[in-house]
C-alpha cells in the first residue's frame, strides 16, 4: 500500500474516532430508521404496504411481546415498537395502541375519543392530526407500515369530551 493512501486511511479514521467521541456516538449522532433492526425485518418481511382490518390492527397492541406495536392515525399504520416502554402495555401512551386514535391526536381526549372518527373537528383540529401523522411519518424511531381499513361511521359524531374545545 502507498504512503498517500495510508495517510488518507489514518486520517479518515482518526476523524471518526475524533467525531465518534466528540458526539459519544458511534453513528455520529445521525439517525435512521436502518439502524434499527425491527425496521430492516419489517421491510424484508412485508415489501409492500400493509392492508390492516380494526381487528387485525388491535391485535398489535402490545400486548403479545412477539409482535410489533403498531398505532394508525387518519388510516395511517404506524410501527411504534422502538418504544415498546412508551406504547406497550404499561406504558403512558398505551391506549393509542393497537387502535386508530386520530380524534385523541386532535383533542387530547384519551378516554372518550380514541376513535378515528374526525366529524366535528374544527381546521386547527385536522392540522393537528396532519402534522402527528407527518411526525410519524418522517421519524427515525417510528415508520409506516401500511393503512387500516374502517367500516361506515354510523351514528352521530363523538361529543366534545369535557375540558376539549368544542368544535367551532
């Protein structure tokens, strides 16, 4: 090998190691959905978007250690697994799991309207759940998998839950 590519070699690693420790991480503090493998398995395993019922989406709530953990907002399925503390079973945002719970994006509502219906909502309400649902699209920790299909909403809209705004 030749002096100039030995010091080009020595130089390269010597500014990682630097960088490396600079930033206390080994992937220099740049993030990606390929450094997860839950990510890498999900795409080898399912190429194609997934198509999800109510019933199958439920089924990914954590509450099988086995399965991902998946949220849908606005027909949008999400795989939320990286933070199986945050989403599983026992953790805060538990009940977004499992379900499409656009209307609690909206309104904060988590125990009357974790439901996809969004009928009544106000504008500011449908940005809200179209800027969660491009958090969840453009996140390293989390990515799209596919969509949920819903039946006919059926009945009248869901009330303003106490302490919500009603729509306008």
């Amino acid at each position: 090998m030749n002096e100039s590519l030995k010091s080009i070699i020595i130089f390269a690693l010597s500014g990682y190691l630097i960088a490396s420790f600079v930033t206390n991480s080994w992937r220099l503090n740049f993030e990606s959905r390929w450094f997860y493998a839950e990510y890498i398995k999900h795409r080898l395993m399912h190429p194609t978007p997934l198509v999800l019922s109510e019933q199958e989406l439920a089924l990914y709530n954590g509450s099988d250690p086995n399965l991902p953990i998946y949220l849908a907002i606005n027909g949008s399925v999400f795989d939320v697994s990286t933070r199986r503390e945050t989403y599983g079973p026992i953790g805060p945002y538990r009940f977004f799991s499992g379900k499409d719970a656009a209307r609690a994006f909206a309104t904060g509502c988590f125990q009357t309207d974790l439901t996809h219906d969004l009928r009544g909502l106000s504008e500011n309400e449908l940005e809200s759940i179209r800027g969660w649902t491009r958090y969840f699209d453009e996140s390293t920790r989390y990515w799209p998998v596919g969509v949920v299909t819903h039946g006919p909403l059926l009945g009248d809209p869901p009330k303003p839950c106490r302490g919500a705004q009603k729509p306008t």
